[in-house]
C-alpha cells in the first residue's frame, strides 16, 4: 500500500466517510435516542414519586387510624369484621355516655310520740306500766298498732325516759326508767329507730343515758338525738335522722340542729328527718320558737319536722311543700296511768326517690289513735280510732292547723 492510500484510510472511517464527520440521519438518530432515553428517565422518577406520596399517605392514615382507635390496623380480619367492631365500640361509647336510669324507690316512714317505757318510783306500782309488763308480755303494748308499723318501712318513737338500772335519780318533779329488757315493748312492734333527745333521757344520770343507748342498740334500735345523728338504709334510700331538745337552750339549739342536718347530708342522706322535743305541756298550738326551729330546719334540709313534748295534739303545718307536725302527743306512755287527753296520732309520709333525687310529693296519710285501748284508764295500749271517735281526732288535727 502506497503512502498517500495509508493516509487516506486513516483519515476514513472504512465507509469512505471523512472521519469526525457525522451525517445527518445519523444526528438525527442519536438525537432520538437521547430524548427517549430522558422520557424513560423522567417517567420513572414520576412513577418514583408517585410511589412515595402514595406510601406517605399509607403510613399517615395508619397512624390515624391507630391512635383513633378504631382497629381498622388488623389488616388479616375481614373488612366486615372491623366494620362490626368498630360499630359495636361506638354503641358502647354511646351506652356509657348516657347514665343509668334507676326505677323509683318509695318508703313509707311511720312517726309517733312520747313512748315511756317505765315509771316512777312515786306512782302506784300496781297500775303502772311495769306492772302491764310483768302480767301481760311485751307484745302486749304495741299489738293493735303492729299491723301499721309492720307495713312501712321505717318506724319513728320519741323515747321519754331511761332504760336502767342505776339507782341515781335526779332531783326532778318526776324520773323514769325500766329494766333494759323493755326493749322488747318496741321491737315487738316493729319499732326501729327512736330519739333520745328530750328532758328525761338523763333521769338517772349520765349512766342512765349511755345505758339507754346501749340497751337500744343492742337490740337493733337505732337511737339518735342531742350530738348523736343517724343515717340510714331503707330499702336502699338513705334517711338522715336529727334529734333536737329546744326546752334548755330555746333558740340556741339552732346552730347544732343546722350542723346536725349538714352532717347527715355529707353522710348521703337523700331524706332527712328532724325530731325536735319542745313547746308548752299542755298547749295545742306552737310557740314562736317551734315556728322559728321548724322553718329553719327545712330551710337548711330537713324534708320533715316531728315534734313532741306538751302532751297532746297539736296542728300540721306545710312550708314550702314540707311537713311540720308540731305534736303527735303520748303514746306508749308510761308517764300517766289516767291522762286526761289520751288522742294522739300516727303520721304517715311516703317519699320517693327518682334517680338519686328526692321526688317533690306528698303522700301522707293520718291515723288518729288513743292512748289507751279502754277510755277510762290507761293500759298503756295505743290503738287507732275507728267511727265517730276518729272523725272527732281528725277534726281536731284540722282545727288545729288551720292557723298555721
């Protein structure tokens, strides 16, 4: 091969193409291939990005759904099964947010007066009370009124006097006490609470006092009275109990009754009940003070006021939808084998709780009663009146409360 042919290859690219010489087609060729090659590349890093928004989002919904709560997470059940779950879960959150509706609970409560349960050492022994006892039992006393405390639900006694051995009588007109075994006359009966909180309850002395309580509560008798409250369960309501003797101190006891009433309160008394020992022997109408104690224990919670003390009948009152009985007079009363007025009563109120909440009402019923189940002496036997004798009592109790 001659020198100018060596240099003539060189300088070709075995085509006969000049070399670094590039022909159109071919420019357009590669040009082609550059632009699909940056197509292919930017379609991928769409799809690319396509994939991670799509993760993003799958992971932010996961969390949501986690922290929610709503168990959607559980990706291997059946979606009608998280469905059902999560339907069921906001029923229960439904369930819970609304409370409980509790059925009406109604107690019949049963007040009475003035039980002396003994005697005094002055009186004929013969025709007292004690003597009723050893002859006759202690069912004797309380029969023809069982019938009416058996049916309620929670009966209430003013007990005027000691239950006692102590021979420490206080230098006092007249002082009463009986053996402890006396409890009997009331459980008997089916009495189950009782207030202390009256002038013979220290007859005997302090000891005569403690030993009264002791005797009582042995016997499931619930006592109350003075600094003493009560709180208790009927039939699941709760019935605060507040005994307040006005005759010491007058007005004075105010300040205790109101503590005593807030007291019981704090306890869950849902009705509360406030026995007051005060007024005039012998009167048939209030004084101011019972007046005054009476609306300021309903002014401070009390749902019912019970009064005894003079002895006889006196009126009912209605303040601001509660009910003030300012006397239910004697009743199992050991004080007098012949009392001139022997009418006494049996206040009745039904109270209803709705939901945790006293119910405004007032169902009450009235049982006009003697003393004594003969006219002419007492024999210690309360019993209800029937015919023209209980329309004379009912009569009275209305005369009686129409002034107030």
């Amino acid at each position: 091969m001659s020198k100018g042919e060596e240099q003539r290859r060189r300088s070709t690219d075995g085509t006969g193409r000049p070399r670094g010489r590039i022909s159109r087609a071919e420019r357009r060729r590669l040009e082609m291939q550059r632009r699909r090659r940056k197509r292919r590349l930017l379609i991928a890093a769409m799809i690319g990005a396509v994939i991670c928004i799509a993760l993003i989002i799958a992971g932010i919904a996961a969390l949501v759904r986690h922290f929610s709560g709503d168990g959607s997470e559980r990706g291997n059940e059946p979606q009608n099964q998280a469905q059902d779950l999560t339907i069921s879960g906001e029923a229960e959150e439904e369930q819970e947010a609304e409370p409980e509706q509790q059925p009406p609970v109604s107690i019949t409560i049963s007040a009475a007066g003035d039980c002396t349960l003994g005697t005094d050492s002055s009186f004929n022994q013969s025709t007292s009370l004690n003597a009723y006892y050893n002859s006759n039992g202690a069912a004797y006393f309380l029969q023809n009124v069982k019938s009416v405390f058996e049916a309620d639900d929670l009966t209430i006694v003013n007990m005027e006097g000691t239950l006692t051995e102590s021979d420490s009588r206080q230098d006092k007109t007249f002082a009463f006490k009986g053996p402890g075994e006396f409890t009997q006359i009331l459980t008997s009966g089916s009495v189950e609470t009782a207030n202390l909180a009256n002038n013979h309850s220290h007859d005997y002395g302090d000891q005569s006092y403690t030993d009264t309580i002791n005797y009582m509560e042995e016997a499931g008798i619930t006592t109350f009275g003075y600094d003493r409250t009560a709180v208790v369960d009927v039939n699941g309501v709760k019935v605060g109990l507040v005994g307040t003797y006005e005759l010491a101190d007058g007005m004075g006891c105010e300040a205790g009754m109101i503590e005593n009433i807030k007291k019981v309160e704090s306890e869950g008394a849902q009705v509360v009940i406030v026995s007051f020992h005060w007024g005039m022997e012998k009167e048939n109408y209030p004084n101011d003070n019972q007046k005054s104690l009476a609306h300021s224990a309903i002014d401070n919670g009390a749902d019912l006021v019970l009064g005894h003390h003079p002895h006889v009948l006196q009126g009912i009152e209605k303040y601001k939808g509660k009910n003030i009985v300012y006397s239910l007079g004697n009743f199992c009363f050991g004080g007098n084998s012949n009392p001139s007025d022997k009418d006494t009563m049996i206040f009745q109120q039904t109270f209803t709780i709705e939901n945790g909440q006293l119910v405004e009402d007032d169902v009450t019923n009235i049982i006009p009663c003697s003393v004594s189940s003969v006219s002419g002496y007492n024999n210690y036997q309360p019993t209800p009146l029937e015919g023209s004798e209980k329309d004379r009592v009912m009569q009275k109790i209305e005369e009686f409360s129409s002034g107030l």
